[in-house]
C-alpha cells in the first residue's frame, strides 16, 4: 500500500523540509511523480495502478485539506488547493 510506502512518506517529508512548503503541495508533488513514473512502465499491471495512486493522493489531500467525501465537490477542491488542480487532475 502506498501510504505505508516508507519511500513515499519521506519523499513527502523531504519536500516540506527542503522546499519549505505546504504539506498538500508536498504530496502533489510526489504522487504526480510517482504517476508519471508509472505511466512510462511497460508493464500493463503496473501501469494500471496509476489509478490507485492517484485516488491514494485525492484522498489525502482531500483529509488534509479537512474535505469529507460526502461534501467532495471537485471546484471547492480546486479553489482551495491549487497543486491539486494542476499537478493530480491535468494530464
């Protein structure tokens, strides 16, 4: 699972401490990393859980951000938080 992911974890850490920024940016950031490393794979299995990855990075954004999925509205989303909207919902 990614969120236990130690590599994916200090990747985010990593990026709040050097770059000194937000912790939503920070995880916008990777999981864009980590999508765009995964769309290059040849391996179709693996290329599919680019999915997975995303929805991983939706929901802790949306749990950072303090947005319930029963209130998820993706432009209140996208007002409050503009790494989501550029770096996980652009292709």
């Amino acid at each position: 699972m990614v969120l236990e992911d130690s590599i994916f974890i200090d990747e985010i850490k990593s990026k709040i401490e050097s770059e000194l920024i937000t912790v939503d940016n920070a995880v916008s950031q990777t999981v864009r990393s980590y999508l765009d490393q995964f769309s290059s794979i040849e391996d179709e299995y693996l290329k599919e859980r680019t999915s997975d990855i995303k929805d991983v990075g939706e929901r802790l954004i949306k749990d950072i951000l303090g947005i319930s999925a029963d209130d998820f509205e993706i432009e209140r989303l996208q007002r409050r938080c503009w790494f989501f909207r550029f770096y996980l919902i652009s292709p």
